[in-house]
C-alpha cells in the first residue's frame, strides 16, 4: 500500500463532496492509502498570490511542510489547488529569503518547509505510480459501450513551466486512463481549453460562453459524457450546464463525472455509492 | 566531426500546407486548399507559404515583413496554436501532427478577417489607445531633448521582460475571454497597461488603473494561461496580470470592484477558518441583489441535490488553527513594515 498525503479542497469539502467520497471507495483497490491532511488550508485559488504573496508563500509553504513532516508527497484532486500549491513551491525553492521567512513562522507550529515532497495530481499518481497495466487488472465494469470526452482543464496543464506533467497542446494521461477504464476517448478541440469557472462571479456572462462552447463541442463529438480531473470545472460543465446552455440558445444536455466517479464506475460501484445523483444534470 | 556532418545532412519530404481561405469579396464562406510541396528540414513554415505564392497560388494572402521574429506580423495559427511563422520550424510541427504530414495553417482568432491569414489588428490597436498603452512623460515639455530622463536598472528589470512584447497577438488569438467576449481588454493590452504604469517617468498612472478595473478589463481574466503558455517571447503575461491587480488592491482598495471583492475574500477567510467560505461568496462579490437575482433558481436546486455550501457557521475552520491564525497575523506585520520601507 503505497501512502500519501491528501490535501482537502475547499469545494471538495462542500459544493463537491462526491469527489472524495469516491476516491474513499476505492484507494484501496489500488493500492494507494491517501492520508486526509485536517490541517492544511485553503490554498488561495490563484486569487491569495496576487492579493498578498506573502500569505500565500506562508499558506501553501504550510501546506507543503505536513506532508513533508509525513515523509509523503501532497497529493491534490483540484486543478487550481495543484495550480497554486505548485506555483508556492516553486517561488519557495527559487528564493532562499522567502523560504527563510516562512520557515521562521512556521516554527511556532514545529514545521520546516524543506521541499522535499513533491506536489501531485491525483491523476498523476493513478497513471504513473499505481499504472495503467494494474488499473486494466482491476477494472470490474469496462466502460466499454462510452464514448468519454476528456476535458482536463487548465491548471492541470498550465502554465507548462509549473505544471510539466501532460503537454498542454496534446494532452494524453486523462485519455490513457479512460481507454484503461475501457472507455473510448473522444478527440475534440476543447479537451485543453478553459472552462470559465475563475470569472463566474465576476464576468459571468463571459465565463458562461467560454463554458457553453465546450459542452457543445463535446455534445456534437456525440460523447456519452464529459470527464474532469477538477472539481471547479465540473463546477461550470455541470451546476452552471442548464444556464450556460440556456444563454447560448443550446437545447440538450450532456453528464459530467469527476475523474473519481468514472474510475469508481469501472471498478464496480454503484453511482448512488459514488455520489452522482447529486450532479444537477444527471 | 561525424556530428557536424549529420547536422548538416539535409532531409527533404513532401508536407501538404492546408492553408485557410477566404475572399470576402468573392467569397461565400471560408474554405481550405491543400498544397503538397517539397520541404527541407530547417526550412521555416513563412519559407514555405512564401514558396507556394512564388510557385504555385500568387492568390495566397498573408503578413510578413523581417523573417526573423523579431517585427511580429505574420503570426498565425500552425496546427492550432498562434505562433510566428517565421520562428516555426516546419520539421518541429511535423513531429506533433495530428494527421501525418499535414500542416494546417490558420489565421489568428478573436481579430476580424481581412483575407484568407490577414486579420485586421484596428481594433487591438483602439484597445491600446483606449487604455493609455504609452509613457505620458512627467517631464515639462521644455525639458523634452534638453536632458535625460533615467531609469534605475532596479525599475527597468521590473518590465523588463514585458518590454519583449512585439505585438503579434498570438496571446490575443489564444484567450478564452476574448472568445466569448470582443469588448475584453485582451492579454496585449494588459501586458502593455502594466509595463507603463509600473514606469516611473509616467505621470497617468492612477487614470489608467481607474480604466483597467472596469467592465471588460482587468477583472475578467479567468486564468487560463493560455496567453502566457502562447507567447512567442516566453513573457509571463500572466505576472503582469497579476500585477495589475496587486496594484489595484493597494492603490484603490479592496472594496472598489466585485474582482477586488472576491480576491479579498479568500485572504480575510483564510485568516478566519482556513478554509474558503463558499455560500456567502457571491454575495460578498456582488451583493445580495444581484445573488438573488443570479442565482436563486440555481440555489434551489442545488438545495434539492444537498450540493449548496454550508452556511458560514457550519464551515469547520482547519484543524490547529489558532496558531495558523497566530502565524497569519504575524506575516501581515511583516507585510506591513516591507509596504513602510518600499515607500521609504
């Protein structure tokens, strides 16, 4: 059983709790034990960076340091968590100063932020650590009658220097873990495109076109469903589906699952154990 | 000496161009037209489109000027992404095809169409007269010529980068919220907007921010980084983005606009519980009026699917957040002295 440590989103804690519902059912059939970090906190969601970048060197450095206190990588299940928690990292590693500063704070709680323990996706370990080869072994249900539209999201993949693990033009681990599912990936422009969630409440009109274009896209791909690794996209494709279809004059609809839920679905859970009846469009 | 003679070995191959068309003029609606020419490796995608209008379509309309990166005008989409032709290897794009050998070659998104990859860049350019997209000189106009006006490299390096900005406006292709809305102020626009007002010599610092933080400018980037990752020059637009805002929260506080509003709150929550306060963001972003009349029918069902944020009370803050909350404190006093001794 290979550990880690498990970093809790804000969303994934309240809006989305399916999503870490279904990765409690199933860690186990895959050999993976992620250990539920209560401490850390909000991570900023590429907003805390801008309004102070001290606090957000200070929140994420925290962050970080648990799990290095474990010996174990942090392993995230949000793209913008990944994102930002990532971004702390790097500013972290490259100024000696700041890395200083924040460790002098952190010392009143008996943390070091050293950086040593790697920042990852929870897809990142699914296709690299556990494997593709175990993931076929395990699969219960193929999804072998889906036709899957993949949609990754932006901070999965960008910016590039941060992120680093999928190109972010050619994107393939979400495709590589859909056809070990057994499902059938659908090739369509807007798999690496954005899905507006950052501006919902600020420019929501935008926000709900940029989302619009992608459920019609995938829609006219004729896929079964749509599958993010992020909970704040599912967020858009799926809560805001019924208005941002309405605004572009769209009349149809298409299921979004979190990356979660379509492995929980291959290894043979149900979706009322998996949590999807609490998507808003089923 | 083997090395060298590989290096200098030249392959040939046939590569189809499937070059964008479009006429207005005589044109109902755009299509495609495939040319199949001989391609050596190190030859460039402009070498090439100019190969097929000196040999094979005179009709085929595109930008180009220095052929070397460096003036910005034949920027396109090659298979998809916005970059200079110019700059793009022919070989490079082969490698990445999504049909093999075939290159496709489209004009920049998000501009209007002039003729087949010709945009009309008009409105990039009202967009930077609009916001100020230049040094407006303290200096009196007397002393213009008469003497210089410097720049610490300290200043310099803080837009240093921003200055690379040629404006090919792949950025302007690639963005999300320019897609779904032309009147957005664009990636170009704020990286510019930022590198004049962070210039000491400038003096309309104030009325630009005042422009930026309206509908339509800086508030409505979403994050995509797909302006950054697009860059020919590998500026980080994003940092400048941020910059802009980072800037609009100091100098016009954090209540002046709902993007200000909803940044602060993250800061003011974390400071709180550690953890993000969902159901009462849209009301601290936009008011009980426009959350109400936004978002009540979704509410509703999303109080139906258990799926509606917990009410603050209900929020359990982080575990050990007392001496968080200690530690937060204590790095704002930091952030006080550092905003002491920069104004200093």
């Amino acid at each position: 059983m290979k550990r880690y440590a498990y970093y809790l989103s804000c969303i994934n804690e309240s809006m989305t709790k399916e999503v870490d519902r279904s990765i409690d059912l199933w860690q186990k059939d895959l050999g993976i034990e992620l250990v539920k970090l209560h401490e850390s906190t909000c991570c900023g969601g590429s907003n805390l960076d801008y309004v102070s970048p001290k606090h957000f060197a200070l929140v994420n450095g925290r962050n970080i340091a648990l799990a290095e206190k474990m010996g174990l990588d942090l392993i995230v299940s949000c793209n913008t968590c990944l994102m930002t928690i990532r971004t702390a990292k790097k500013k972290l590693d490259e100024s000696p100063e700041l890395k200083a500063e924040v460790n002098e704070l952190l010392k009143q709680e008996g943390l070091e932020y050293r950086g040593t323990s790697d920042v990852r996706h929870l897809l990142w370990v699914l296709v690299d650590d556990v494997g593709l080869d175990t993931i076929r072994q395990k699969v219960k249900v193929p999804l072998k009658n889906y036709r899957i539209a993949p949609f990754y999201g932006c901070h999965i993949l960008r910016p590039s220097k941060v992120l680093g693990h999928d190109n972010p033009l050619e994107p393939s681990s979400l495709d590589q873990l859909i056809e070990a599912l057994g499902g059938q990936t659908i090739p369509y422009e807007h798999k690496n495109r954005c899905c507006g969630f950052h501006t919902l409440l600020v420019a929501e009109e935008e926000s709900l076109n940029v989302a619009a274009e992608a459920l019609e896209e995938a829609m006219a791909s004729k896929a079964d469903f749509i599958v993010t690794p992020c909970p704040l996209c599912h967020t858009v494709l799926d809560g805001y589906q019924v208005k941002a279809l309405k605004q572009a004059h769209i009349d149809n609809s298409i299921p979004v699952f979190h990356l979660s839920e379509m492995v929980g679905l291959a290894l043979g859970y149900t979706a009322k154990q998996l949590g999807i009846k609490r998507h808003m469009v089923s | 000496m083997t090395v060298s003679t590989d290096q200098h070995k030249e392959e040939k191959k046939d590569v189809t161009f499937r070059v964008f068309r479009f006429n207005p003029q005589v044109d109902s609606k755009p299509y495609f037209d495939d040319y199949k020419i001989p391609v050596e490796r190190g030859i460039t995608v402009l070498r090439s489109l100019n190969y097929i209008k000196e040999h094979i379509d005179a009709s085929v309309s595109f930008r180009a000027f220095c052929q070397a990166g460096i003036c910005g005008s034949c920027s396109m989409r090659i298979n998809g992404l916005s970059q200079l032709a110019c700059t793009t290897q022919v070989w490079d794009v082969l490698a990445k095809c999504r049909e093999e050998g075939i290159i496709k070659i489209e004009p920049l998104r998000n501009l209007p169409l002039i003729k087949d990859l010709i945009v009309d860049m008009d409105p990039l350019v009202d967009k930077m007269r609009h916001y100020s997209n230049w040094v407006d000189s303290t200096m009196a106009e007397s002393e213009m010529g008469k003497k210089e006006f410097l720049v610490s490299e300290e200043e310099f390096l803080r837009y240093d980068k921003a200055t690379d900005c040629i404006l090919c406006a792949s950025c302007v292709s690639e963005c999300s919220i320019l897609r779904a809305n032309k009147d957005y102020v664009s990636p170009a626009v704020l990286l510019k907007s930022y590198r004049m007002n962070v210039d000491s010599r400038d003096g309309i610092h104030d009325l630009r921010l005042a422009e930026l933080v309206k509908d339509h400018g800086v508030w409505d980037c979403t994050h995509c980084y797909r302006c950054q990752e697009s860059c020919v020059k590998s500026i980080p637009i994003m940092d400048a983005i941020h910059g802009i805002r980072e800037d609009a929260i100091e100098c016009r506080g954090a209540k002046d606009t709902s993007g200000a509003k909803h940044a602060e709150a993250f800061m003011e929550d974390i400071e709180k519980k550690g953890k993000l306060v969902e159901a009462t963001l849209p009301i601290r972003t936009n008011g009980v009026v426009w959350t109400l009349q936004n978002l009540l029918p979704m509410a509703v069902k999303m109080i139906m699917k258990r799926r509606t944020p917990p009410p603050p009370p209900l929020v359990k803050s982080s575990k050990g957040i007392k001496v968080f909350r200690a530690m937060f404190r204590e790095m704002s006093e930091h952030v006080k002295q550092d905003q002491k001794s920069h104004k200093k």
